[in-house]
C-alpha cells in the first residue's frame, strides 16, 4: 500500500516536471522564433543598405563624378594647353 502510495507520488511529480518541462521549452522556443525573425527583418535591411551603397559608390567613381568633386570641393580646373610643359626623356 506504502509502495503504491510512493509510486503515485513518483509518477504524478514525473508527469507535471515533464509537463512544466515542455511549457517552457515551447515558451523558449517562441522567444527564439521572434528573435530568428527580428534578425531576418534586419539582414534585409542590412542587404538593401548594402546594395546603395554598392550603386552609390559605382556612381562615385565614374569620371564625370570624380571631375565634378575634384572642380566643385577642390577648385580644380583644366589647364589651358599653354600651360602644359611635356617632359621629354634624355
């Protein structure tokens, strides 16, 4: 009788430990879900920054960009053909 008595209390312990076992499982397993989802949300983000920056820099190093920075921030100009000295070698 004792021993039904132990193996009841064994047994109902064992189902709510596997039962309180699996409720946080399922809760951790929400959690991490939401957070797979946040990090997917900014790999995209991440990916579309990451393609204009590639665009802009494409646009960057034409040389019609480099030309109007280099005359715009720089105060670069063309040299007149009189101004030009060519180095010829000896």
């Amino acid at each position: 009788m004792k021993n039904q008595f132990l193996l009841i209390v064994l047994l109902t312990c064992a189902i709510l430990g596997s039962g309180v076992g699996l409720a946080y499982t399922e809760h951790t397993n929400r959690q991490m879900f939401i957070q797979l989802q946040k990090l997917q949300a900014e790999r995209d983000t991440l990916e579309v920054e990451w393609e204009l920056l590639q665009l802009e820099q494409s646009t960057l190093v034409t040389d019609a960009a480099v030309e109007e920075v280099a005359r715009t921030r720089l105060n670069m100009r063309t040299p007149d053909p009189g101004e030009v000295l060519y180095i010829t070698p000896p």
